[in-house]
C-alpha cells in the first residue's frame, strides 16, 4: 500500500532537523569525553559547555576537567576596595 504524497513529504528528514540532529550528536561525545553536564537546552548558547565544544572546534585546546589537581588558591588576593576606612 503506497502513502500519500503529502504524508511522505511530511515525514521526510528536512535538512535543517538533520544539521541540528547531527550537532547535538556530536555535542553529546564531547560532553561525555571532556566531562561536562549534557544537556539539550545548551545547544547553540554560548555561555555553556557549547562554547567550549565551538572553541575546540576552531582548534583550541580543550578545559582539563579530568585533572586531579585543582588550579592553586591565589596568595597574591587583594579585594578591589583598599580602603581601610571606608565611607558607607
């Protein structure tokens, strides 16, 4: 039994499902190889492990998540006021 035309139209893989599709793929293997929260609702924002995956795909090196020895506190830490009276 042959379908419709419209319903084969409509149920085809549009080139632009398949772009998205494919980049959250791929985003997923980043976030489970470098060790970030996967989530969907990051894709394509910026300011999330996105960015990152964009960064690594422009050729920069990738955030060590993995590291078992975190960055050093900073010793040389002066607060942005110092004032030692302040007026309030």
């Amino acid at each position: 039994m042959s379908q419709p035309a419209w319903l084969n139209k409509y149920l085809r893989m549009k080139p632009e499902v398949k772009n998205i599709l494919d980049d959250l793929d791929a985003y997923k293997e980043f976030c489970i190889k470098q060790g970030y929260v996967f989530d969907e609702a990051h894709l394509y924002h910026e300011k999330t492990p996105w960015g990152e995956f964009q960064r690594v795909l422009a050729g920069k090196y990738p955030k060590d998540n993995w590291s078992p020895h975190p960055k050093p506190e900073r010793t040389n830490f002066r607060p942005r006021d110092s004032n030692p009276r302040p007026r309030y």
